[in-house]
C-alpha cells in the first residue's frame, strides 16, 4: 500500500523535471506557434481564430450566436484600446477586422493595408452590393478618390449627421423660439438666433454641440463647405485649404461664434462628460441642443423622459446654399490587408454586417441600417420615433454626398491633426490672446506640417 | 622520485580546474540569477530605447513600416531623414513651452509635498493615538487607481456643486469657481501633492522613527524646545530620506502624463483630448505628436531632447547632494 502511494506522490526531482518539460513545451509552443500547429493533426487544431477589436458593440451574445452557426472559427475579441491599436499596426499585427469611421479608413487603403472585399460582396448571400446605401462607399477608394474603386469594408450604421436635436424644456418661455417642423427648410442664421435666444432666456450651461464637441471639427467643416459646393482639401489631398479660402474662412468664422459666447461644448467651456449624450437623458437636461445625427435618437430611446422632451430637427443650410446632409461618421467594420484568415475574416464580417446582429440594429434605432431592406425595421412606435423618421426620410435624398478625408493625415483616433490644432489654438483665440487670423493660420500650418508628413510615407 | 613527481604535478594541476570549475559554476549561477533582470532591461528597457532614438531619426508614422505602391507610384517605407525633426522641435514654442510647464509644476509639486509629507509624518510621530487608523487614512490616496482619483477630483472641484466650492462658499468665497477650465494647474498641483502625500509620509515616518531617541533626550536636556530639535535633529538626519523624495518626485513629475490627461475639462478624445496649456505637459506635447499627429519621429525626437535636461539636473541634484544631505561624518554642518 505505502509502496503504491509513494509512486503516486510527486518526488522534488520528479516534479522538477515534469515542471521543466510543462515550461519547456509551452516555451516552444509559444516560439515555434504555428509551424507547431502544422505539425499536429487537423483534427486537433482546425478551429481559426479571428481577432476583431470594436468598442464592445460586437457583444458576446452576438460572439456565441455566430460560434455556435461556425463551430470551426472562434472570434477572439479585443477591447479598442488607441495606444493598444496604434502599437499593433505600428508593428504591422494589425487585428483581422476593427471598427473604424469613415474618415480614417483613406490612410489605410491608401497604404494598402486593407482587404479588398469585391470577391466576397458578390459571392455573399447576406449583403447584396445594390442593397447598400451611399454611406458604405465611404470603403471605397480608387488611389485618388473616397467613395470610387474596390471596396475596403461598409458601415454597420450611419446617419445624416447635421440634423439637430433640441431639448424641447429650453423653448418654454423663449420668447419669438421657433423651431421647423420636420420637412422645413431652416438656415444656420437660423439656428445660431434660436441658440442665442436660448442663451439669454435660459442660460443653459451648454447650449449647442457642435461635432462631438469639436473633436470632429474638421468633418463638420468639411460637411459645411459641402452646402457650399466646396471642399477643405484640394483633389491631390496635398494642403489644407483655410486662410485661402472665403468659404472656409466664413464656416470657421461661424462656428467660432459659438466658443466666443460660450454656447459650446469646447475647450473653453468643457462638459464634463465629453459630449452632450449623458447631458439629453440627464435628469434635468443640461444641454439645449445638438448637432447630431439620427443615431442620437437611439442614444434617448430607452429614457422615456428624455424622448418625451426632445425633438429631431432637420439639418439647417446656408442662406443661398445647396441642401447637403452627409454623414461624418459612417462607423464601420474593415478587414486588415495582412489577414491570414480572410475567408474567416469575412465570415465574422458578413454575419455581423448582413446577419442577426444588423438586423438585431436596425430595430433599436441605433443609426440608419446600411441597407435599404433593413429600413422597415426602424423603430416608429411613439411620437418621438415618428417624427426620427419623417426628418430621416426627408434627409436622405441628400445624404450621399461623400466627403473626401484627406489619405495624408495619419493618426488611429477619432481626433486628426486638424481637429487637434483646432482645439489647441481655440482657447487663445477665444480669450483674444491671439487673433482669429493667426488662429486660422495656426490651424493651417500644422495641418499641412502633418499632411506634407503623411504624403511621402 | 618520478612517480612522487607526477603525483605532486597532478595535485598540482588539479587544484585550478577545480577552482576554475567552481568560479565558472559561480559565473554560471550569477548570470543566471540576473538573467531576468538582464533580459527584461535589454528587451524592454535597452531595445526600445535605442528603437525610439531610431524612429527620432525616420519618417516612421506608425503606417508605413513596409513600403507600398499605389497607383504604379511605390512609396518607401519608413527611412532615415537625420536630424530634421531635432532642429523642428528647438524651434517649436509649444515645445519649450511643454517643457516650461512641467518646470513649474516640478518646482511647486516636489517641494510642497516634502513639507506635506513631512508635516503629516511629524503629526504621526507626535504619539497621536490610532496610529494605525491614521496611517491608512493617509496612505489611502496612493493605493486608489490613478482613474478612479481623477474622477473623484472632478466630482470634488465641479463648479457646479463640487464639494470643494461648496466649502469654499460656506467659508464666504465663490461657490462656482471653475477649478477644471479656469485653474487646470492649480488642480493638478493639488491633486499630485495630495496623492503622493501617504507614500511620502511613511517614508518620512520610517527615518523619523529611525532616529535614536537619544539625541533628543540630550537635546531637552540641553533646553531644545520642539521647533529647535526638529531644526536640528530631525531635519538634518532626514536629509538623506530628503534626497530620495526630491529624486522620486522628479521621476514622478517628469513621467507624468495621465493626471494631466484625466483632468482635462473635456476626456472625450481620448489620447487625442484636449489639455489646457496650464498642464500640457512635455509627455502629453510628445504623446500627441506620436498618437494623435501620427508623428513618431517628432514626438520620439522631443522625448530625446528631454533626456539632456533631466541628466542634467538629476546631476545638480547629485553634486548638490553633498553640501546638503547627512552621511554620517562630519560632512555634517
């Protein structure tokens, strides 16, 4: 008996000698990884792995619905993290798929660091090319123009972002307040007099927010110079266009105007939480308006207060000018150019872009579907959803303008050099430390120093 | 005679190898004790250090690592371009002007919490009762995540019904100061000093407890008062803890990054966020440079910039060390 239980216990030799074979193997494993995997039988290892980094949307429900429909690929999902983003495709490991938004997919297919997708879109049985609206050729770029050529990915949602939500609690008692109905045609003289009129009566802390709270500030100028027929970046994408430019000059000028009387969200009068979501559904609503999109309807949809007491606008346009309400965002998916698992790759993306999960969107309102045939499951059950879709339905016919970002401009955040100048050199500016002319110069400056850089690498 | 010859020589010959064995078994089991270190130093210390004064010296963007071709036109990967991005940053204002703020903030922050730590260790050491209590109260602070305190600090200075405003306006002054916008360094200050208060009070503690008793006795018995024996006893033996605070709270100010970050008014952007210019920092211009600009090459050259000037005066610090810092002997003055 002692004789069979001694052979059970582990001796200080044994288990030294079993530890050193247990680190040794996962030593080579970690070492020799894949040609390991080669080396032992198929049936053992036949599961691919496909790493995808998104922001939490992709959730885990969705991860076990499509592993348990592919029980031979497994879905690794990593948190975005931008220090953790940058460091992978700095060192060329980039993750299979990542979400990403429209204006930075240009740098990535410029560099060829994106799959081209055309083979799968028309072998697909979920999405079908023709069912896409404008918004997805966003994930497209031809070597010269956004919006031409093979296709690099597709929205998972969009929304015609200059469309304005107002908190309607901050009208009460504004006296000569109007606000346009959902199809009416209103100017950004407009709404600058209703904000103003807003500030004096209620003074609310934050009366507009104006690009996620200027982060996006170069997308909504370029959005702006839109309606006017022009463009923040020449066809080479090699300067920026500001001091040169009256039109430029006139949309900066305008939105200045708003961090000059403190109505903004910017640097100068900062929200705590960033942005003016939490501030809509807060219990008092500490933000009047909001220059959003759609998809900010979906923000409100489940506080029953806050959609009881906000209303969609439509998107303003310049006095004279053309009606345009493109989208800034466009949050998508892509695929990386240095995938060793593209078939897996577009498996995953197929299924979250055409299957469960974007129809699972469509219904909560979160954003307009990206394909036409998702459109009747938008929400439209209470008042506040109902007038969503008749400024929705409005907006569309002019929301496929696609706004060329410039390739140059390098960075993995939301925030470009350009959007970065501007909230570096907006305080100065407001406070008269220094002049607007030397604002707008500063802004140019260091965005052609940083389009020049991204232009020869 | 030849057989006991031989004998003698294999003695002889045997003894070194045997010695030789044993200090080459020595050298064996001290590289391999130090082999973790080494290793980790030289890939994560040594490695990236050289690889950063490299990317100083490329057009590296965190892309462009291969080279490409588009449109028949083939780019380079990332390459070398000298010294370009070193003569950049000389001439940038926000640069120096980076580099002045962390100067200031070093220059508030290090001395203001000696005397904090210094005064809470002496409070700790004046035999209050609950030692132990206090202690943890205090030390507190420095175990809570760095996130988890700047978001607290926020709530604390908001300048809508902060607690601190509401403190200030029961006291008479203005309720709605805006310490996040209007005052950026001041909080930051507040903030740095009131965090590192508990490590540095222990350690404060930890040499006043060190100090033999002794020489306080014959103080009193020589008519010392409190303030006297502190001034003479306390102080000048603290000296060497002194030193290791004012070298630690160089480090820490100098590797600072995310207290500004977290502090900004406005956290939306992330990395990209804005910071007011009161607490941009030299980390946050370089980290901007790299994340947000896409220049590495800029924001690597401007950390390489800094190296000189923190060699520099961690060595005034060093050689300053000598007239001030008690060692024992009568360098003591």
């Amino acid at each position: 008996m002692s004789g069979a239980l001694e052979d059970t216990r582990f001796s200080r030799r044994s288990f030294l000698g079993r530890g050193a074979v247990g680190v040794g193997a996962a030593a080579a494993g970690s070492l020799f990884g894949p040609e390991l995997a080669r080396a032992v039988p198929r049936r053992r290892l036949s599961t691919t792995a496909v790493t995808v980094m998104d922001n939490g949307e992709f959730t885990d429900a969705y991860i076990k619905d499509f592993e348990s429909k592919n029980p031979n690929i497994s879905i690794n999902r990593i948190q975005f993290d931008p220090a953790k983003f940058q460091a992978l495709m700095a060192a060329g490991t980039p993750p299979d798929l990542w979400r990403t938004q429209a204006a930075l997919v240009p740098q990535w297919a410029k560099r060829g660091q994106l799959l081209p997708l055309d083979k799968y879109f028309a072998q697909s049985d979920l999405i079908h090319v023709g069912d896409l609206l404008p918004a997805s050729n966003y994930y497209r770029w031809d070597g010269k123009h956004i919006g031409k050529g093979p296709r690099y990915g597709m929205v998972k949602d969009w929304s015609p972002d200059e469309t304005v939500f107002i908190n309607l609690d901050y009208l009460k008692g504004v006296k000569g307040a109007e606000i346009p109905g959902p199809t009416d045609k209103w100017t950004y003289d407009d709404l600058w007099t209703l904000a103003s009129k807003i500030k004096k009566a209620k003074k609310p802390h934050w009366t507009l927010d104006v690009a996620n709270a200027y982060t996006w500030i170069d997308r909504q100028i370029m959005a702006m110079l839109a309606a006017k027929g022009k463009t923040l970046y020449p066809s080479d994408f090699s300067h920026i266009n500001i001091t040169n430019s009256p039109e430029a000059i006139k949309v900066i000028s305008y939105l200045f105007k708003y961090a000059q009387a403190k109505m903004d969200l910017g640097p100068e009068n900062p929200n705590p939480d960033g942005w003016s979501g939490p501030g809509f559904v807060a219990p008092k609503g500490t933000v009047a308006m909001t220059q959003y999109g759609y998809w900010f309807g979906g923000d409100l949809i489940g506080n029953a207060a806050a959609t009881k007491r906000s209303r969609m606008l439509p998107a303003p346009i310049w006095d004279g000018g053309k009606k345009v309400d493109p989208t800034i965002t466009a949050t998508g998916f892509v695929i990386s150019g240095q995938t060793k698992n593209a078939d897996a790759a577009w498996a995953v993306f197929e299924y979250y872009m055409g299957g469960f999960p974007a129809r699972d969107r469509a219904g909560q309102g979160w954003g307009v579907p990206a394909q036409r045939s998702l459109f009747d499951r938008l929400p439209s059950t209470n008042p506040f959803q109902k007038n969503n879709n008749k400024v929705l339905l409005h907006e569309l016919p002019v929301s496929n303008v696609i706004l060329q970002f410039n390739p140059n401009l390098v960075g993995l955040g939301d925030t470009t050099a350009v959007a970065a100048a501007y909230l570096k050199y907006l305080p100065d500016a407001v406070k008269g430390k220094q002049s607007f002319k030397s604002f707008l110069k500063n802004i140019q400056n260091d965005s052609n120093r940083a389009i020049q850089q991204g232009a020869n690498g | 005679m030849a057989t006991e010859a031989n004998a003698r020589s294999a003695v002889v010959t045997r003894k070194p190898r045997r010695r030789a064995s044993f200090r080459r078994r020595e050298t064996l089991a001290f590289y391999g004790f130090v082999s973790p270190w080494l290793l980790g130093f030289i890939f994560l210390g040594l490695l990236p250090i050289i690889a950063g004064f490299l990317i100083s010296l490329s057009n590296f963007n965190g892309l462009n690592l291969r080279g490409y071709t588009v449109g028949g036109v083939h780019y380079r990967g990332a390459h070398y371009i000298g010294f370009g991005k070193y003569v950049r940053a000389i001439h940038d204002p926000y640069f120096w002007h980076s580099l002045e703020t962390t100067g200031k903030i070093a220059l508030i922050v290090i001395p203001l919490g000696i005397v904090v730590q210094i005064a809470l260790a002496l409070l700790l050491n004046s035999g209050v009762k609950m030692l132990g209590f206090w202690r943890t109260m205090f030390f507190l602070p420095f175990v809570i995540p760095v996130v988890a305190k700047a978001f607290m600090w926020k709530a604390i200075t908001d300048q809508d019904g902060g607690l601190l405003n509401r403190i200030i306006g029961f006291a008479g002054g203005s309720r709605h100061i805006d310490w996040l916008n209007g005052h950026p360094t001041s909080l930051l200050i507040m903030f740095l000093v009131w965090g590192g208060a508990g490590l540095g009070m222990l350690i404060f503690l930890a040499g006043m407890k060190s100090i033999p008793e002794e020489l306080y006795e014959a103080a009193r018995i020589d008519g010392a008062g409190r303030i006297r024996s502190f001034r003479s006893i306390t102080l000048p033996l603290l000296t060497p803890v002194l030193m290791f605070q004012v070298v630690t709270g160089m480090i820490v100010v100098s590797s600072m990054f995310q207290e500004p970050l977290l502090l900004s008014p406005n956290m939306q952007a992330g990395l990209g966020t804005y910071v007011p210019t009161g607490t941009h920092v030299f980390n946050i211009e370089a980290l901007q440079q790299i994340m947000v600009t896409g220049d590495w090459g800029y924001g690597a050259a401007e950390i390489w910039l800094f190296v000189p000037i923190l060699l520099l005066i961690t060595a005034i610090i060093f050689f300053s060390g000598k007239l001030w810092v008690y060692s024992g002997s009568e360098q003591y003055k």
